[in-house]
C-alpha cells in the first residue's frame, strides 16, 4: 500500500494477511508499519486487527465507522 491511511480509511486485507484475509478493514489507528482497525463480524460485532501495509490495499473512506473511533477527531 503506497497511500497514507487515516482513521476511517477502508482497506481491504490481502489473501495472505492471516485470519481476515480478504476482509475490509476500518482504519482505527494509522501506524508507520501500517495500520490497527477492526472488521465487523455480522452478529458478533468488531474484532481488532494489525496489517503491515504490504497486506493493505486502499478501497476508500468509511460513511459510518464506530462513534468512539472519532471521538477527539476534528
């Protein structure tokens, strides 16, 4: 991934991330290696994950991410 990720960035995860490989990703915290955010499980709600950023790939911006993930935010 060569594009800087913000918070509320969607990325899709590569197939060989690991255990949400393929997934979409809500960035939550954007990190030098890449980036921490959470996929959301349809009844289960949010699991958290870290991907480097060759296991990202930028789809685009979130409409609704998760009202404490903006809290602070401007």
């Amino acid at each position: 991934m060569t594009t800087e990720t913000n918070i509320g960035d969607v990325v899709q995860l590569s197939p060989d991330a690991g255990a949400f490989a393929a997934c979409f990703m809500v960035v939550t915290e954007p990190k030098p290696w890449g980036a921490q955010g959470y996929v959301r499980v349809p009844g289960g709600g949010d699991a958290y994950f870290r991907a480097k950023h060759e296991y990202m790939t930028h789809i685009g911006r979130a409409e609704w991410i998760r009202s404490d993930e903006t809290e602070g935010q401007p």
